[in-house]
C-alpha cells in the first residue's frame, strides 16, 4: 500500500469557483498519473472504486470534456442508492477537473441534500475541483469541494478519503477490499493470543492476585478480545476487554491502540496499549503518560510476561505465564 499523507483544510480559492466553505484530502498513489487520470474519467473505472468504503457503484455516466455531463452512483452496505451530478467546467489532461456538483435522483435530476437525509444548508451546486500532480513516480491526487456545509465537512472529508483509499487499491493491487484491512500495526499483539496465568502481589495484607487470562482475535481481525477471570484480593473479578483501532463514526482511527475493559462490578476502564518490536509491553491507564500503567516484557520465547502495574497508592508485580 502506498504513503498516504494527512487529509488537509485547503484555503486557496478554486480557480472559477464562488466563495464558500472549502475542504481538501490529498492522497499519494503509486500509479502512473495517465492511470489516475482514466480511473477519474473513465465511468467503467470509476465503478471499481467511487464511494465510501463498504459502498459500491452500481452504475456511472461521464462525459469528461468541457460543458459535459456526468451522473454517478453509489450504493450503501443497507442498499441505500445516492446520485451526484453535475457539468465539466475545466478539463486539462492529465493535471486538472474543474466540475460543478449536486444531489440527483436516478435519471440524473437535481434533487435537495434534505432529499438524502443530509443535514445542514447544502447549496444546489458546489464545485469540486481535482488535481494530479507526478511524485516520485507516482500521482498526488488533491481534491477540494466547495459549498460543504460545516457540520458535514469533516464526514465529507472522511468519505472521500475512503473512496481515495479504495482508488489507490484499485490501482495497485487491482481489487478493492469492501472494509479496510486491519491496522498492521495490530499484528504484534498476536504473542498474547492463547490462555494465561496471572500470579501476583500488592504490599497489603491478603494482597494476592491470580487467575486466568485468555486472549483470541475477533472474528475478521480487527480486534483482540481478552477474557478476564481472576481472584483480586478476595474479589473475584470477570471481565471483557476489547483492544485495537476502532474507527470512530466518520472513519477514523485512533493513534493509539486502545482498549475498553468491563467487568462484572460495574467497573469501565479505559487503556492505552504499546508493544515494542523488542517485547516491551506498556499499558496505560486512561491516557499515555498516565500514573496508572503496567510495564513489562515478553520472554523471549513470548511464553511468559513479566512486570509491574503501578498506580497512585499502590501497586504490584505481575508474572503471566502461558498454559494455552
């Protein structure tokens, strides 16, 4: 996969565009611009990758010249269909697209945002401007919108970076996944996946910790589930952590690997996962740099943890050995 840069907030004035709120994403792909250039106008092409990720593109009429039409769909995961619509301002084979936009109803009308369920005050027609620019052998494709509404500028933002994912994909490997793939960065906690068992100490009187601990990916990878059955101080304790790069609603990740812990006493915790490539494990408690946090270390056969949890008051050390 290619280096994607940061979506950025564009403040330049499309050239033919009227003032309005604006908003840009920039993607690097590894493909040849001309390339590019024929998965934008090409409607064929288009279909392999135009939407969000999880939608599709049921169909897609382009006339890319100046003063043509163009009519594109898209396809929710619940079936929903959406059209855009609108009218080739500028053409400028391979570097630039200068085209108006607007919701539009199967035949290629113009309908309201509302229509869609959209909110905020959509105009009839914004502008959409694309650019292609060669980098180091391959294409920086930038497109700004303008007329977005501010509440639906960063979920406009999210979408067309997942359709440019999906573009680059299209390009480089040929197919387009239906979800993203899981974080890479999740594969090393694959040492925890198995059953544990958790011996430890406080410095209080009857201060003993053990029990078992078993970790096992959720179905499709995209997070690690920890089943916690321990005795803690004379409290027995059962729980569910889930750890990874949960999207947020408008697709985004986290910077962290994060996890969420419930237990069987009400309790909700919050914790901040980080695992070195040399076996060193870091969990914080609510937040990176948090009082509260365990420090350890694989073996390096990856059958044992040892460590230390620490938190304001108290603490203890912790060996986690593997049975499973």
């Amino acid at each position: 996969m290619s280096d994607r840069t940061s979506i950025q907030q564009y403040a330049e004035r499309p050239e033919g565009a009227s003032a309005g709120p604006k908003a840009g994403v920039t993607r690097l792909i590894s493909a040849p611009r001309q390339d590019v250039w024929k998965a934008w106008t090409d409607p064929e092409r288009l279909k392999h990758w135009w939407g969000p990720r999880g939608f599709t593109s049921p169909m897609a009429r382009t006339d890319a010249r100046v003063g043509g039409r163009y009519l594109w769909g898209m396809r929710s995961p619940e079936g929903q269909d959406f059209y855009s619509t609108g009218v080739f301002r500028e053409v400028v084979e391979p570097e630039r697209l200068v085209l108006t936009d607007s919701f539009a109803d199967a035949e290629g009308n113009v309908v309201p945002a509302a229509q869609y369920g959209m909110p905020g005050d959509w105009p009839d027609e914004s502008v959409m401007t694309v650019t292609f620019d060669e980098r180091d052998g391959g294409t920086v494709v930038t497109v700004r919108s303008e007329g977005i509404p501010e509440e639906m500028r960063e979920p406009s933002k999210a979408g067309m970076r997942e359709s440019l994912d999906k573009l680059a994909e299209y390009l480089e490997t040929g197919t387009v996944q239906a979800t993203a793939a899981p974080d890479p960065r999740l594969r090393r906690l694959d040492p925890y996946v198995g059953t544990w068992s958790l011996q430890g100490k406080e410095a209080r009187e009857y201060g003993e910790i053990h029990g078992t601990l078993r970790f096992e990916w959720m179905e499709g990878g995209y997070f690690l589930m920890q089943h916690v059955d321990i005795n803690h101080a004379g409290q027995p304790i059962k729980g569910i952590e889930v750890i990874g790069y949960g999207r947020d609603w408008d697709g985004t990740a986290p910077e962290h690997c994060t996890s969420h812990f419930f237990d069987n006493t009400g309790n909700h915790f919050v914790y901040i996962y980080e695992v070195g490539e040399d076996g060193a494990v870091t969990i914080w408690g609510g937040e990176v740099g948090s009082p509260a946090a365990f420090r350890g270390r694989f073996s390096e056969d990856k059958k044992s943890i040892t460590g230390r949890w620490d938190w304001p008051g108290g603490g203890y050390d912790a060996i986690i050995t593997r049975t499973g």
